[in-house]
C-alpha cells in the first residue's frame, strides 16, 4: 500500500530541515557523500519500518470495513508515521509535489534539480541508493515547463551537458525537452563541442539533440531516438 509523501504546500525552511543532508549526495568530497549516503540508506530503512507497520494495521483493521477502517486511530497514526518517514528520504520526498503550477515557485525545487543532478554526476550511486525512473522522468518533464529564470537556466544547460557526454541511461532522452526549454548560444556551444569530441556517445547524443533543436516541429519519440542511432551507426561502418 503506496501512498504519496504529499510535501508540496511545504515552505523552504520546512524542506531544508527534512532533506538539507541530500546535499551531501552530490559533494566533490567523497567523504561527504559516504556520510550523505549512509544517512540516506538510514532514512530508507526508516520507510520500509514504517510501510510494514502501516501495512500491518490495515491487515488487522481490514475486518472493519473501508468506512471505519479509515478512522481507526492506530492505523490513522501508522499511516501519519509512514508518510513522516517518506518526507525525509529520496525519493519519496518528491512525490507530492504539486500537480500543477510552475516548479520554479515550489520549494522543493533546489531538491528535484538536486535530485537530477546526482543522477547525472554520480548514476552508480544514485542506482544503488535510489533508483527511481519514473521519478527522474517526472522531474526532468517538469524543469522543461518551469520558468526559466537565470539559475535555474544555468543548472538545466548543465545537466544537459552532463547527460549527452556519458553513455545514455534510461530516460536521458527526455532531457531533449529541457534543451528546447532551455535553447540559447550557450547550450549550442557545449552540444557542438561535444559532437567534435573524442567520445562516440557524445557525438551521438549532441548530435540529437542538436538535430531536434533545429526541427522543433520533429517529436522526440523513441522511433526518431532509434532511427538516429541507427543512422549514425549505418555511417560509422
């Protein structure tokens, strides 16, 4: 029984006290990581501690029916425990974001670039620790509608750097949305220094996404994705 976290009417001081550590993920020191995961693997126990309480009581107050069930003060504070312990790891501590409106006004905002950011530097550990897809594709759907002030501009063209100069992971094509979002001399310069790169990812991935900038009638599906990888690898032999 999954339930949201339900953290988007949170204000900033409330999202610092829960989720400050997380910055820790993505230090340069790697002693600063060490300590941000291990703190990270404690707040995730903590969640599966009390999803099987919260599962447990609603096994034993099943008998009561769905009306009553639901008022049932042990359950009410199991789920209340459950949802408190969700708000203070990842990723579950993005999920209740709003369902609408701009992300550059929710608080949470330095968390979900945060949270894509240690994707891109550290995706081993972040695969290890916190392995999330559909949360990395929420995300990156969202930084393309979001306003675009400067910052967040600036943290965007970096992480589509980041992502076309390594080997493609999942869900990496949908950063071809925050490219169009985020479209300027800027980002065009790094994507043609990484097509004249050394590394065949690189060029293969700039090079898509440069190709779709300039056709921004052209959808970003998976059979253009795999038309071009073929096309490209046609060329190479």
């Amino acid at each position: 029984m999954a339930e949201e976290a339900g953290t988007g009417a949170d204000d900033a001081c409330a999202w610092d006290e829960r989720l400050g550590w997380a910055f820790g993920l993505i230090a340069d020191d790697p002693a600063a990581r060490t300590a941000a995961l291990a703190y990270l693997a404690e707040a995730r126990r903590q969640v599966a501690d009390a999803l099987g309480r919260s599962n447990e009581m609603w096994r034993l107050t099943l008998p009561l029916g769905a009306e009553e069930q639901y008022r049932e003060p042990a359950f009410l504070e199991a789920r209340r425990r459950y949802h408190q312990a969700q708000r203070r790891s990842l990723p579950d501590g993005l999920w209740g974001r709003p369902a609408s409106g701009d992300l550059a006004t929710w608080p949470g905002l330095p968390y979900a670039l945060l949270f894509l950011e240690w994707e891109a530097k550290y995706p081993r550990e972040w695969t290890q620790h916190a392995k999330a897809w559909g949360t990395k594709q929420s995300l990156i759907r969202g930084m393309a509608l979001a306003h675009q002030e400067e910052a967040i501009r600036a943290k965007l063209t970096d992480l589509v750097e980041i992502v076309v100069l390594r080997a493609y992971r999942c869900k990496d094509r949908e950063y071809v949305r925050v490219a169009r979002a985020v479209d300027g001399a800027d980002l065009r310069g790094r994507l043609d220094r990484a097509v004249d790169s050394d590394s065949p990812w690189a060029r293969c991935h700039a090079g898509y996404v440069l190709w779709l900038l300039n056709r921004p009638g052209m959808p970003n599906t998976p059979h253009v994705w795999r038309a071009w990888v073929a096309g490209k690898a046609a060329a190479l032999m």
